[in-house]
C-alpha cells in the first residue's frame, strides 16, 4: 500500500526543496515530526487526509496536484523566449535557463556583469557553485580569502555557503554561466 504514496512523497520532496526549506522547518510549519515527514517523502508512511491538506495547502497547490504521478521527462527544452531575466544588483543581470517553478537539481543562469560592476553584499546558497567565464574578467570575492580573478574560459568551483560576492573589475562587460548545485 506504501510504494502507492512513493510518488506523492517524491513531490513533497521537490517542493520544500524549491523553497530552500529542511525537514525540521516544513515539519513544524505543517504540525508534523521531521523523523514522519522523511518516512512520508520516502515512501514509508501513509498520511492522513489532514496532513495531506496542510501540506497541499502550505504549497498553495490543489491535492489532486500533489497526488498525481509526475511523468520523467527525458529531455526538458526550455527556450530562450520562456526563460526570465532579472537585475540582481547593480550592474549584474541574471538570466535564468530552466524554470523556477520545476525543481531541478541544477540551477543554472548567465550572469551579465557591466565593467565595474560587482554584487552590494556578500552571499550565501545552498550546495555547490560552478561557474565559467564566457566573456571577460570576473573576480570571486570570498570573505577571510585572496579573491580570485577569473579570465575567459576559466572555471571555478566552490561551496556556495562561503560569503561571497562577484564582481567585474575590468572596464569591458563579462558573463559567467554560473550553474548552483542545492544539496538535498
């Protein structure tokens, strides 16, 4: 009867995933042990009509949606005319190359810096970050550490939970395919 709910539990998975929560926060936010919602997104508890309706309505999703089996796209396209472009600090523009409303294990996105551009505070994600210089000279800044100056066709990799922020310090513009890895 559990491998039933194997897949509903799979899709309560991706969605606190999509919001950067863990177990414990989405457990107390629906009134549940974080031990029994890792049975339930594992496929080893049968929940209740209750708790199958806080979950639905904390992610403001009908609970047919959250039931159904999703069916595994091979190959997902996602042209350039459906993706979104956003400025995120000044001088800094992101575009974002897979939709935000899908929970991918990859977040991947073109960063457009202006010359002398560079992120107002230092940042923090989940997981790893990858990037790659396309065009120009980008300098990772990490706090407590020697930043380091990216030219084109450098790569870096780093874990996403140091302080850290981008900057353009050249006077011609840059972009970087900055692709962030969220640990699960």
């Amino acid at each position: 009867m559990k491998e039933k709910y194997w897949h509903m539990g799979e899709r309560i998975r991706k969605e606190r995933l999509k919001y950067g929560l863990s177990l414990s926060d989405m457990a107390s936010k629906i009134g549940v042990s974080p031990s029994f919602l890792s049975l339930l997104e594992n496929g080893k508890a049968v929940p209740s009509l209750k708790v199958l309706d806080k979950i639905s309505s904390f992610f403001s999703m009908p609970l047919a949606e959250l039931l159904a089996e999703e069916e595994e796209q091979e190959v997902f396209y996602f042209p350039k005319g459906r993706q979104i472009e956003a400025p995120c600090d000044f001088g800094i523009t992101s575009r974002f190359l897979l939709p935000k409303d899908r929970v991918f294990f990859i977040e991947p996105c073109l960063l457009n810096l202006a010359p002398g551009s560079r992120d107002r505070e230092f940042r923090e994600r989940n997981g790893l970050e990858f990037a790659h210089v396309l065009k120009g000279k980008v300098e990772f800044q990490f706090v407590g550490q020697k930043p380091v100056v990216c030219g084109e066709g450098d790569s870096i990799l780093y874990r996403a939970n140091l302080l850290h922020r981008l900057a353009n310090p050249s006077d011609l513009s840059a972009l970087v395919l900055l692709v962030n890895v969220p640990s699960a």
